[in-house]
C-alpha cells in the first residue's frame, strides 16, 4: 500500500513467530495490530527467511537471506574495535543483508529493535530510522562511538522510563535528548481471567514464567517457598534458558531442582511453551510472581499476568513498577523473606486477592497494545513523521 511506511526490522535471528517467546517480535505484532485496528496502513516487518513459521499476520513479511551469527569471540572484538574507533565489523557483516534488502525499499520509517548498528548501516539511505530500545544496548559503547553510530537516529525509544534513564546517561547530550518512551503494552482480549469457579479442590498455585536464568530469580521464589507450609501452595516455574524445550538441563536448572527438593509444598517444572498456549496457562494460576533481580526494563509477563487478573507479586527494580502501578505488590528484589512474607498474606486472605484480581485486570484493560500503539503515534508525530503516510 501506498500509505504502508512503517517497516520494523528485527535482529536476524529473530522469529517473528507465535512459536517464540521472544519479546520483541511480540511487541511488534502488539504495535502493528493495534496500529491497523486504529485505521493506520499496515506495517512490515523485514525478517530473516530462515527463521521459524508460522510468522505473526499483524503484518506483512518482507523476507532477505541471512548470514551466520557472530560468535563470542566476534563480538568480543567488535567492542574491542568500537573502543579504538573502529567499524564493529562482525556486527556489520551480521546486519549487512538486512540493510541491502532495506535498500531496495522505498523511503521507510525504519523502527530499529535492539539494532544500535542499523542507523549506521542507513547513513546514506533515504530511510528515517527510529533506534527502539527493548535493553540496555549501549553498555559496550564509548561516547565517541555512540555518537558515530547514531548521528542520524531521528528518535531512541525506550520500553520504560527507567531504561530511557540509564540510556540518556550513556548519550552525549544532543542524543540524550532525542529519547522517547514507549512503554509495552498487553493483549488484554487474548488474556483475560478464567471462567468463575476458582481453583476447585486443589491447592492455590503460585506460578512464575520466563527464561529460566540467574537474572529473573526463580531461586526467589523457591527460596521463599520453602519458608510457607506444606499445604500453603503449589509452585509452578514456567520457561527454559531459552526457547528450545529440548536443550540440555543448565547448572541453575539443576540447582532449582535441589533448592526445591528442600521444599515443603511442591514445586514443578514446566518446559518453555508457544505464546499460544500462554492465556490459558495463565489462567490456571491463583498468584503469579515475577522475582527478577536484574533492572528487567519492561517484562512482557507482568502485562500478561495482570490481564489474566491474577494478584501479581513483582520485584521492585527496573522498569517493573512502572507497569504494575498499584494494581499488584512489590517487593525488594533478591528477598525471598520479603516475598514469602507476601505470599503467606495473599495465599490466606481471599477477600485481598479478589481485590488485587480486579485491580490488575483493569490496570491491563487501560494498558493495551492501542495504548502503546497512541504512545508510539505521538512520538512519530512529534517528529514530524506520518505512520501512515498521509
């Protein structure tokens, strides 16, 4: 379509697919649906061919062939090179195929995820690039090279403002000023709470979900597990280090399993699963905790879990607060005494988590992927920049 100028790239490795748990191409599907339902042209997404299907039909798949990932090694020298002045070569020959296949598109509001070196490789094109930062991206930069790879960024939005803090305070100043903040939304018709009923005869089930690392603390949770009665809950971890349900058990996995042996009320492992099965896992949850003790900039689970209308327990740190609002409970990340503490309330007082329940479900409702999609839109016009082209 004429009016189509919106085209979000992805990482190459990326999968723009249901089958992922991958946050960013979640979000881009979230802006891109919303954004149409809004009346605006539909999006593309440019995507590695290699990648998996089936592929998200928010919008259209602009297809290129990739090339092998840097490895450790690579990228070791690539911020080794930054630091010198250096072009980070394994970075571009990485990016080189995507930016080739951005050339033979017509000029394009080029939206960046977690890609600091494609405004670099789009120097030279017609193209207007937005940097949309999912992380902290520019840890390994020094200001010189920052201000090299991103000269001609038009905005750097970030998923939270407590992500857009730590990234203005790497940014020389005339960057520093062109971050935005986009924070994510939620698909509150896909993930609504369960049908009345409760939780029936079996215990009250306290589940977390996500990638399975050191960062996002499913120790906590079984560490503060351990100090609840035998009959208190049921715990439920949710997720792998990453997306293969197959990969071999790591050292913390296998750790979690001793810590939890130790554990009076059960606890079970689940295997990562499709974003498809997700409402519906949610939804045979009573309390869901989110334990990171990482500045997490804007987890998708938390959205995902107040939707579902589940009483939320999340650590305060990051860009965390920001989503939960006063519709769930912080606690101070690392904690396990803290989050047991809480857990022990929530589980023997059902007036409370009704209230939470409802809170979260409407905090969710006032916080959709549309609500983003209007922040994102604001940001756009700010600039000057039409998303539709008209």
């Amino acid at each position: 379509m004429p009016g189509a100028r919106i085209i979000h790239v992805i990482t190459p490795g990326d999968h723009f697919s249901p089958l992922t748990g991958s946050a960013i191409p979640t979000v881009v599907d979230g802006l891109a649906r919303a954004a149409e339902r809004a009346g605006e042209a539909r999006q593309s997404v440019l995507v590695d061919a290699s990648t998996w299907r089936p592929r998200y039909d928010s919008a259209d798949v602009v297809e290129y062939t990739g090339v092998r990932a840097p490895g450790r090694r690579e990228r070791a020298l690539d911020a080794a090179r930054g630091r010198v002045g250096l072009a980070r070569a394994a970075a571009a020959r990485y990016f080189a195929p995507l930016a080739a296949a951005l050339r033979d598109e017509p000029p394009r509001i080029v939206v960046a995820h977690n890609a600091p070196i494609v405004p670099w490789l789009l120097r030279d094109s017609p193209h207007t690039v937005v940097l949309y930062a999912h992380n902290d991206l520019l840890g390994t930069y020094t200001t010189a090279e920052t201000r090299r790879m991103l000269a001609g960024v038009a905005a750097i939005v970030c998923v939270s403002e407590s992500l857009a803090a730590r990234t203005r305070a790497r940014l020389p100043h005339e960057l520093a000023e062109r971050v935005r903040v986009v924070v994510n939304g939620v698909d509150a018709e896909r993930f609504e709470p369960r049908p009345a009923g409760g939780s029936g005869s079996r215990p009250l089930r306290v589940m977390s979900m996500g990638r399975v690392i050191p960062d996002k603390g499913a120790d906590v949770l079984i560490r503060a597990a351990s100090q609840l009665d035998a009959d208190a809950a049921e715990i439920v971890v949710v997720g792998r280090p990453g997306f293969a349900s197959d990969a071999p058990m790591t050292d913390y996995e296998r750790r979690l399993r001793a810590l939890a042996d130790a554990c009076a009320c059960p606890v079970r492992f689940e295997s990562f699963v499709p974003r498809a099965t997700l409402p519906a896992l949610l939804q045979t949850a009573d309390v869901f905790v989110v334990p990171s003790r990482w500045p997490d900039p804007a987890p998708l689970t938390v959205g995902e879990a107040l939707a579902s209308g589940l009483p939320t327990v999340a650590s305060r740190i990051g860009g965390i607060p920001e989503l939960m609002g006063d519709a769930g409970v912080l606690v101070e990340p690392d904690d396990p005494g803290a989050l047991a503490a809480v857990l022990r309330r929530l589980l023997g007082d059902a007036s409370e988590r009704d209230r939470l329940s409802r809170a979260a479900r409407a905090r969710a409702e006032e916080h959709d992927w549309s609500w983003s999609w209007r922040q994102l839109s604001a940001v756009l016009d700010g600039l000057g920049l039409s998303a539709s082209g008209r």
